[in-house]
C-alpha cells in the first residue's frame, strides 16, 4: 500500500503536538491565579517547549490552554512566546493559515536568538503540505534555517533536521531522510524519553517500509505499539494499527488487511484528523479483498478531501488505485482516463522532484564558493568567469541530456503500458476461449436433447413422481452448469451436488444399467475445500456413454476424492469395456476433453508456479476391465 507518505509527514514530523508541564508548574499557576499577581515569573519557556516531547496529545491540549491561561492572568498577551501557543493551538483546531499568522507575530531582539529560530521553524513547518513534494525555495530555506541554528548552537536544532527528515521523505530520498532522521534522534535532549523512543520507531517503521524491509517493518512496529501502550498515547496505538495493515498487506492477508485500515480510518474519522492517504489506505484494502466499488467511493472521497489543500497539488496514486478498481470492475474506459490522470500527475511530480535535486547540487555549489577566500577569488577572477561561462554549458548540455533521457523513460514506460494491456487482453482472451469449449464439452447436445426427451416419454407414460424427480435433477444440473462457467474455483460441497444431478440423470435415462458411488476423504471439508468447477464431469460421462453402452454386465462407477499432502486426488474408475481405439467419434470427444482440461490446469496452476497434471489408463494392461482417471490439483481451502 503506497500508504507512508502521508502517515509519516501528519503525525512523525508534521511539528511536536506535545506540550510539558508539571505539577509543581500547575500548583505555582494555580496559586498565582488566586494571589492575583500581575507580574509575570521569569521562565525559561524554550526549556518547556523543547520538553513538550514527553507528554501525550490529551496532555499536550492541556497544556496549552494552561500556558495561554497564564499568559492572560499576568497581562502578558502579546508576548512572543504567547504567540507561540496561540499557533499551537489553531494547529490543533486545523487553523493553518492562522497558525502561521500567528508565529509571524513573534519578534526576537536579534535574527538569530531563540525566538526568531523557533518562528522560523513553526512557519517552515507549515510551508508543505502533508505527502506532498517539497519545492527547491522551501528546501533552501530550511538549509538556511539549519545553518543558523548550527552557528548559534540552538536549543531546537534537532527540529530542523526532523523538518529536512519529513523534505526528504516526501521527495522520495530515503537515504537523506534516514540520516536527518538519526541526527534528530541523536540530538534530542530528551531521547531516552517513551515518548520519544516511541516517535522514532515510527519514523523508523515508515523508512523500512518505503524500503520495502519487511523484517524491520515488524521490529519496529513492536517496538512503537510496546511503547505506545505504555504511554497510554491512543493516536499512537492507532498509528500502529495502520503500520500493522501494511505488514498484512505484505503478506498478502487481505481480509486482515482491511479490518486494521477500518480501525485506523475510524479513529482518525473519529477524531476528526481524516486525511486523503487514510481515504487511498482504505480503498486499496478494498481492492485487495476484491470490493472495486467501495475502493472506488473512497479513492473519489481522499481525492475530493486532497483538492482542498491549500498547496493545490495532487499526488498520483489516488488515481492508481482508481485505475486499479476500474479494471477489476471490468470499467476499461474509466481505467484508462485514471491511468491518463495518474500519469500527467506523476509525471509532473518526477519534475518537480529533478528540479529539486537541481536546486541542491547550486546549493552544494554554492556552499564550496562562499568558503573561498575574498582574496583568491580576486586573484583569479578571469579564470572563475570562464569557469563560470563553463559550468552553464554543462548545465545547459545536462538539461538537454536529461530531457533526452526523459523522452526515452517516457517512450518505455509507454511501451510497457501496451505490453501489459496486451498481456491482459491476451489473457482474458485465452480465459474466455477456454470457458466457451469448457461451456460446450459440458452441454453436450445430445445429452440435452436425450434428457428432454425421456422427461416427455415419463410425462407421457403418466409417471409424475418420477418426471418431477428429473425435472429437478435436470433444471439443478443446467442451473449449476450456467452459474458455475464463469467462476475459477467452487466448493467441493457444489462440484458434488453437480455430479450427482448428472449422474442420477443418466441412471434413470440407462436404467439398471450401472451403479455408482461418491468417496470423500473424512480429512476434506466439503464447504473450504475448494475445486475447479466441472471439472470430473467429461471423465464420468465417457465413463457411461461409452464404458457401459456394450456390456452384459452391471456397470459400477466409483468417483474419490482424497487428501494427500498438500494436493487433492481425484479418481474417477469404471469396470467398463475400457479405451476402444476403433471408436474415432469417442477418441476426438475425449481428446477434446483432455485438451481442455490440459489447458484449465495449465491457466489456474502451472501458470502460476503450482503442480497439477492427470493420467487417463486403460486397466486391461494390468489384468482389469474399464479405465481409471486420476486427477492431481494443489489442495486450495479457504
């Protein structure tokens, strides 16, 4: 599920939303309040501020209403630190664009002192949006934060590099991401904190995720849910649940799958934090469990939810999942106009990804250039412009380069799009070829015509009780037939109730002729066990049109179903005239048969890796009369 964009950027490093104060604080306020005091303590508040990472959310809300409270009580409202809570507190309220006005407010008596670094991380945290991608001017701008706050030694350092971690995700560098990420770690004064531990192992969940390292999805995971608990953080424990559907999701426990995004999405709905990844999250454990339409309501919902930020961008993969659901459904011509959206906007995205890259490498450049001294730039002043006038060459013949290469990634990736329609296609094509022989070899025409025929000669006859009995086991064989085609597999319990109409259909058409008897292993569950649809019908039907028609004695069928291992064996075994190589009409009819079924065993098992074949033997070579065929599948119980 392409689901940690989002996840990783709202609740890892969209800003802290934990506040600290403790209870030597609360009875100081309290006693304040109540002595009237007008003069405000002096208070180290960038210490509470960065100490706000041990509490949990309830405690962080709080929190705040507690520090704005004292504000107003010792006439202090406009102090940049108030300020500073004010932001906090729209951001719980989804009052962005208020929030950022209100960090503007905040004034430091110098550019680089504790105020003025912490109002330029609370307005850079709120420059991108969730999921979306970071653009060069904003990127710049946080390096430029990080060297300050560097220089100074700030407190609040390690922030910025949380805020550079969550750029560098959302722009799909894993790489710079993970160090940022450790740097944050590492500098943090509170590190060895629950809190704190558990926020990291978050963070370090959705990089092995993006990373596709399942072994450490499901360390890390542990770890933040062990903690989370322990904390008693409740949108903790749910995020855990998100991470826990994305391990099912690996998997491939689809049912799984979707019960802990269900949990998820509803906290998040419950707690009114809804967001459009959470909407694809959902809808992709749709698809899974094969629900195109409901993965089709909520890939449409995230993407109206997505249309109101206030960055006006998009992300593709709502509209790969929609392409997804669209084809499952069997809707092509809406899969592709998804297909068509999802690749204008992902293709837009890759360029907005280069030009970043772009941005850094002048950043990097740059950085070397301010370290030369004054007098070596003078000295050689000539030789940097001609350096210079090289470099835009470079520049301009690797821009050219790199449209070349885009063209060409451009080409191949429609190439692909043609061959994997074409595969599909091809696929269907051949699936659909195989039901219509299948659909004809199992409506035989004259079975059909002998059946209607023998119902009227009982109807005739006056025989009610006896019509009735084949008017049911007819209607319930053609009914079976019509409804099973279209289907890969069925349960045992139905491919029985099949065979028996057609068997007790031919008895009372051969009457006397022969007996017949079902063997199912006591080890099969005949609701979970389930088999290709119609699959022993074409040997039982040789079996008495041809191994009974020219005997003198009672024919006896024995139809086995067994377990073995971890595959099903299927007999079918008459005491009839056997293989009669004379007979040309019955040699094609069964090597129709056999080739069809070669080719269903070939789409539904040997195509996807699995074991299955049958043999068909004449038992005079060893003495006997009639044939056996065996029948070999892979066990499938659901």
């Amino acid at each position: 599920m392409n689901s940690t964009s989002t996840i990783f950027a709202r609740f890892l490093f969209c800003g802290i939303l934990i506040f600290c104060a403790c209870r030597n604080g609360e009875n100081t306020a309290k006693v304040q309040k109540e002595n009237a005091q007008t003069t405000r303590p002096e208070k180290d508040y960038l210490a509470t501020i960065i100490a706000q990472d041990t509490l949990s959310t309830e405690a962080y809300k709080r929190a705040i209403e507690r520090e704005i409270s004292d504000f107003k009580v010792y006439n202090h409202p406009y102090d940049s630190y108030f300020h500073y809570f004010k932001a906090r507190k729209y951001l719980l309220e989804k009052k962005q664009d208020s929030a950022v006005a209100a960090y503007q407010k905040m004034k430091g008596k110098t550019p680089d002192d504790d105020v003025q670094i912490l109002k330029t991380y609370g307005v850079l945290s709120q420059s991108f949006g969730d999921g979306l991608l970071v653009e060069p001017k904003v990127m710049e701008k946080i390096f430029a934060a990080i060297e300050i706050a560097e220089r100074v030694h700030s407190r609040i350092r390690y922030r910025f590099y949380d805020l550079l971690a969550k750029a560098y995700f959302q722009n799909k560098n894993e790489e710079k991401s993970l160090k940022y990420s450790d740097l944050y770690f590492e500098q943090h004064p509170y590190k060895a904190h629950p809190v704190v531990k558990q926020r990291y192992y978050d963070i370090s969940f959705m990089l092995a995720s993006r990373l596709g390292n399942y072994q450490k999805m499901r360390f890390y995971n542990g770890k933040a849910r062990e903690l989370a608990f322990k904390i008693g953080d409740s949108l903790a424990i749910a995020r855990t649940y998100n991470n826990e559907s994305q391990i099912y999701a690996r998997q491939n426990q689809t049912v799984k799958t979707l019960e802990y995004s269900k949990k998820y999405f509803n906290y998040l709905k419950k707690s009114n934090n809804l967001n459009d990844i959470a909407y694809n999250n959902l809808a992709t454990s749709f698809i899974r469990n094969k629900q195109p339409d409901s993965a089709i309501k909520y890939y449409r919902e995230g993407i109206e939810l997505e249309k109101n930020n206030k960055f006006n961008k998009q992300k593709e993969l709502h509209y790969n999942g929609l392409k997804d659901a669209y084809i499952l459904k069997g809707d092509f011509v809406r899969a592709l106009e998804a297909a068509d959206s999802s690749y204008t906007i992902g293709f837009r995205n890759h360029n907005a990804i280069e030009a970043v890259k772009i941005a850094e490498i002048q950043e990097k450049y740059e950085t070397e250039k301010k370290d030369r001294s004054i007098v070596e730039l003078n000295e050689r002043n000539k030789l940097n412009e001609t350096l210079i006038t090289q470099q835009r060459w470079t520049l301009v013949l690797l821009t050219l380069i790199f449209l070349g290469v885009l063209f060409f990634f451009y080409f191949l990736y429609r190439q692909q799009r043609l061959k994997g329609k074409n595969t599909l296609l091809k696929s269907e094509n051949q699936r659909l070829n195989i039901e219509h022989k299948l659909l004809q070899t199992q409506l035989n025409p004259h079975f059909i015509f002998n059946a209607i025929a023998n119902l009227q000669s009982l109807i005739a006859s006056g025989h009610v009780d006896e019509s009735v009995s084949y008017l049911n086991s007819f209607s319930g064989l053609l009914r079976g037939v019509l409804e099973q085609n279209r289907k890969d597999f069925i349960a045992l319990a139905e491919e029985l109730s099949s065979l028996n109409d057609y068997i007790r259909l031919q008895q009372m058409r051969y009457d006397g002729v022969f007996n017949y008897q079902i063997i199912v292993d006591e080890n099969l569950s005949l609701e979970h066990t389930l088999i290709p649809p119609m699959l022993i019908q074409p040997f039982v039907e040789n079996a008495i049109e041809h191994g009974f028609r020219h005997i003198n004695y009672k024919g006896a069928l024995e139809i086995s179903f067994n377990k073995e291992n971890k595959f099903l064996v299927i007999k079918v075994d008459d005491n009839g005239s056997g293989i009669n190589n004379n007979d040309v009409n019955k040699q094609k009819k069964q090597s129709l048969a056999q080739v069809i079924l070669k080719e269903r065993l070939a789409l539904l098992f040997v195509s996807n890796g699995q074991n299955a074949k049958f043999t068909v033997n004449d038992k005079k070579q060893g003495g006997g009369q009639g044939v056996i065929a065996e029948i070999i599948i892979p066990l499938i119980e659901e």
